[in-house]
C-alpha cells in the first residue's frame, strides 16, 4: 500500500516511557481486518481520517546480559492485514537507555 514510511528509526528512548510512532500513508488504504504487534509493548490503532498508524511503545527493562552497557537496541513490527487478504509490515528500530 502507499505508506510514507514503512521503517522508522525513533529517537532515543527511556524503559517504561510510553512514546508514539507515527506511520503515514499517502492514500486511503484498503479496509482494514486487522493490525497485529509483535510484542505486547507496542500498541498499534489506525486512524481513517488522518490516514496515518499510531503506536504507543512502552520499552522493557534493559536485559540482564546488557545492563553493564546502559542500553539495548530494540526492533518491533505491526503487521496490517486488510480484508482482501493482503498485508503490509511497518516495523520501527530504538534504542532503548535506563
């Protein structure tokens, strides 16, 4: 479909903020049957009118084996599937400090 960006790379991001990423798109996308995240940290809702994807991202806690680093990298993906049977991934990458 005609989304403006399917990856974003988001600016730096605290553990346990809650932030927003924003995917556009450039057209009115087909309907819609669901949208799927790959974590239960990511939030997805789509907006017809604004014609644009919000993701409300709650990072984790720094992992065990990389809390001596301050910080981890981390990549999740929303996976939109509309009613005639075609999808679009949109994914975004953040790094993730305490």
């Amino acid at each position: 479909m005609s989304w403006i960006n399917k990856y974003i790379e988001t600016k730096d991001l605290k553990v346990g903020v809650k932030s927003t990423i924003v995917f556009k798109t450039t057209t009115e996308l087909p309907q819609i049957k669901t949208l799927s995240s790959s974590c239960g940290c990511s939030v997805p809702t789509y907006s017809k009118e604004k014609r644009e994807l919000s993701v409300e991202y709650t990072p984790k806690v720094i992992p065990q084996h990389l809390k001596s680093q301050g910080w981890y990298r981390s990549t999740k993906s929303i996976t939109v599937t509309y009613t005639n049977g075609t999808k679009d991934v949109l994914s975004f990458t953040s790094k993730i400090y305490k």
